[in-house]
C-alpha cells in the first residue's frame, strides 16, 4: 500500500491529506495550533482519530508520543549511539521495537521490526515537488501507525537541525 504526504505542508497548526496511490484521501494530519507542545492527530476521512501524536514536554531527549483511544501506543525518540545515520527507535506499548534508519531529512529511510522490512518512506518514485511516499511493505502491518511514526521522526529531525 502506498500513501503520498505532501511535505510542504508539514508543519505545526497546519492540516493535510494524505492519499492512497490512487488519489483518494484516507488520512488527515490535522495540526493543533496554540498548544504548548507540538501535536497532530491522524484522522480517517470520517473525522475519527485513529492515532495521537504530540511531543513530550520534560525529556532529556526529544521524544514523541503516539496513543490510541488515550493509551499510550508508542515513544519515539532518537537512539542515543548513532554517528552514521539518523537513527530512531519506536518503543510500541506491548514492550516490542520498531527501528528507523536512513537519511531522514532527505526522506529516504526505512522502518523494520526484528529486521523485517515494515515501510519504506521514499521521494525517489514521485515527480510531485514537496511530496514523499510511505510505502507500506506488509500487509498485516498498521499503515496509520507507520504514518504517525513517519510524521515524527521527520519532525524530530528537522527539530534537531533546527537547534
């Protein structure tokens, strides 16, 4: 399953789609402005939330927080001994990993779980300026999850080039 995320929109307060490979929007980020911490939700076209994401405030690191339904779903955050590549890892609430590496900033990386390939995020398929792509690998995995996952780890790095 692809997705397509358009990039230029990104940002804090702001609302966007995400589409299928065949154009039709299946999720909206929508941005909560004038809050102290950085936070999205990710909605179904209905206008349900499928999953929460907000910053952490008070974190040695930077981190990010996903829940579903008010529980806790995952901690994302920056893996602590990582000189080649950016390198994250999504702590999942069941106590299971997710592991995201490559070049995020240029948005071209990969998500896998016990080495097993989840998603790629990629821009090299697309002709569309500003837009990057969540190929989504397994068919048993949780697209709105790899989304959200996606969503933060872009926005932590872009938050650590900016500091």
């Amino acid at each position: 399953m692809r997705f397509l995320v358009y990039d230029r929109l990104l940002g804090f307060g702001d609302d966007y789609w995400i589409e299928d490979d065949r154009g039709s929007k299946v999720f909206l980020v929508d941005g909560k402005a004038l809050r102290l911490r950085d936070t999205w939700e990710l909605k179904d076209p209905q206008g349900r939330v499928l999953v929460g994401l907000h910053q952490k405030m008070l974190a040695l690191r930077d981190t990010m927080v996903l829940q579903r339904g008010g529980e806790p779903l995952a901690r994302i955050r920056r893996k602590r001994l990582s000189l080649l590549r950016n390198h994250y890892r999504v702590s999942l609430a069941d106590g299971s990993e997710l592991d995201v590496s490559g070049r995020i900033l240029d948005r071209e990386f990969a998500v896998e779980y016990d080495g097993e390939l989840l998603a790629v995020i990629s821009r090299r398929w697309l002709t569309v300026r500003d837009t990057y792509g969540v190929d989504v690998v397994r068919e048993d995995a949780d697209p709105a999850l790899l989304i959200a996952v996606a969503v933060c780890v872009i926005h932590l790095a872009e938050k650590e080039r900016e500091d």
